[in-house]
C-alpha cells in the first residue's frame, strides 16, 4: 500500500482541550472587566450638610471633596433632590477651594465648572447650587460622580447629603 492509496484523514483537536481555552479566556476576560468597571470607592459622610437661604437666593453647598491622590476624570454627576417647593440644583466643580455653604463661591474657588470633562483633583471640591422661589425644605441625597481613573471607570456615590431650608422673605 502506498501513500496515495492510503485513506484521507483530519486530525481533530480534543474537545477538552477547545473547552478548557474557551472557559481560561472567558475567566481572563471577566476579571479584565471586573477590574476596569471596579474602581476604588469614593469617600462618604452620614453627616448632612446644613443651610438655610432666602427665596430667590442662590447658596452654594460644598458636597464632596477631592481626594489627595486621586484624579478624576468626571464624566457626570447624577444628583436626586427630594423637596417640598420647585428648586433649582446644580452641580459644579469648586476649583481649588473648597466652600462648605456660602452665596458667594468666588471668594473661596479659583474657577467654578461644569462637571462633565473636567478633572476632579484633591484641592477640588463638587459643590451644588440651589435656588428656589417659594420657601421649602430641599432634602439631597449623596451625589454619584460618573468618573474615569486611568484604565478604570465607574459611577460611584461620594460626599455628603445636603438639606436646605429655604425661607420665606
């Protein structure tokens, strides 16, 4: 019998073998999303932070302070504001200061920011402006910061809560 009488054969590679690859690279694959999408968490307070203003008046709450040696690239911030009277909440970046409450950010930030696209650095703060034309009370939940860190992103909740009291003129 000579080779080209002898029967066509494919050699197939074992099943076990196909399946044991596919099951370490699904496991590789899995861990690399884990940690990309997994960040570290953000520090957090229980402690609300308090302020009072008149009806028509802005008031500025610092809610969540940078953290030393994190930069943050912010791609969002997702506030939820419960209230007993039609308010306006907005988030900004306090850079290079760091206010706790007052109506006048200037006096204590270099520049105030809109949040998405801008760095969040440790000498930063996230502040909100609140204004509302009919007294009430404003309850704010901790804010959740949309952010990037290198390879790694995530949204994750940081600060404090707020309550606001708005009085009546």
């Amino acid at each position: 019998m000579t080779a080209a009488d002898a029967p066509l054969e494919v050699r197939r590679r074992p099943r076990t073998a196909l399946a044991a690859w596919t099951v370490a690279a699904a496991a590789v694959i899995g861990v690399v999303v884990w940690f990309v999408t997994s960040p570290r968490a953000l520090a957090t307070s229980d402690e609300p932070v308090v302020a009072s203003t008149p009806v028509g008046q802005d008031v500025y709450l610092a809610v969540a302070s940078g953290e030393p040696d994190r930069t943050l690239e912010l791609t969002g911030v997702r506030v939820h504001v419960s209230s007993t009277a039609p308010v306006e909440v907005e988030p900004l970046v306090c850079v290079e200061g760091s206010p706790r409450v007052t109506s006048d950010p200037e006096a204590f930030c270099q520049d105030l920011v809109a949040p998405e696209g801008h760095s969040f650095r440790g000498t930063d703060s996230l502040v909100l402006r609140v204004r509302g034309e009919y007294a009430g009370v404003v309850n704010v939940d901790r804010v959740r910061l949309g952010f990037r860190e290198g390879v790694r992103w995530g949204t994750r909740p940081a600060g404090a809560p707020a309550t606001v009291a708005l009085l009546g003129r």
